[in-house]
C-alpha cells in the first residue's frame, strides 16, 4: 500500500512506499522453481510430487504457518501452481515406466544433464 500527500506551496509530491509481501501464489511459485533446481543439482535425480510439496510449504515461515491454519488452501494452490507451470512448460512431468502416474518432476534444463547421467 502506498500513502501520497501532495504540498501544494512548492509543488512538491511525497509518495511513501511500503514494502508488500508477495501474495502465496507468487511465494509457491518462486519456491517450486528454486526447489526443484536444488534437489536435482544436489541429488541428481528427478523430486517426487510428495517431496516437493514438503520442501516448498516448510521452506518459508510464513506459508507453513498458513499451512497450519489452512491446510487445504494451501495443498490447493501448490497444486494449481504446479499444474499450470507444467502447461506453460516451465516445469516438465517425468514418469518412472515401472509407475502408472507421472510422478516425478525436473525443470528444462535438467533434461541434458539427466539424460547425460543415464
């Protein structure tokens, strides 16, 4: 939110700015990309769903009190998030054969590296 208090004897302008907090959408959605990047550079394989899922609500403070509060907004946001980075392709599904679910998650630039490591 933004205060704005105008002084009209020198024709000057004061706009405070305070600083905002990202809404949870955005908070999830940064988090699920920096998530998935640093589990797969440390351990070299595709994050599971469920993992993923722990990792993002319990890396920041404030989701995982929210999370405390409430549960399934938070499951359903992660979820809808996740689901529509896959379709705009900044998140890729990836299927273990032996699964009937695709179940595992990379980003795009992994995609050499763990073909590579195969």
């Amino acid at each position: 939110m933004s205060s704005l208090r105008n002084n009209t004897k020198r024709n000057t302008i004061y706009v405070t700015v305070e600083e905002s907090d990202d809404s949870i959408h955005v908070k999830i959605r940064r988090l699920i990309l920096y998530v998935i990047d640093e589990y797969v550079k440390a351990y070299k394989k595709p994050i599971r769903r469920k993992k993923l899922h722990y990792l993002v609500v319990f890396n920041d403070e404030k989701i995982a009190e929210l999370y405390k509060e409430h549960k399934n907004m938070v499951d359903e946001v992660f979820s809808f998030n996740l689901s529509q980075m896959v379709r705009e392709g900044r998140v890729i599904k990836v299927k273990d054969p032996d699964k009937p679910r695709w179940t595992y998650y990379i980003l795009p630039e992994h995609v050499d590296a763990l073909k590579g490591s195969s």
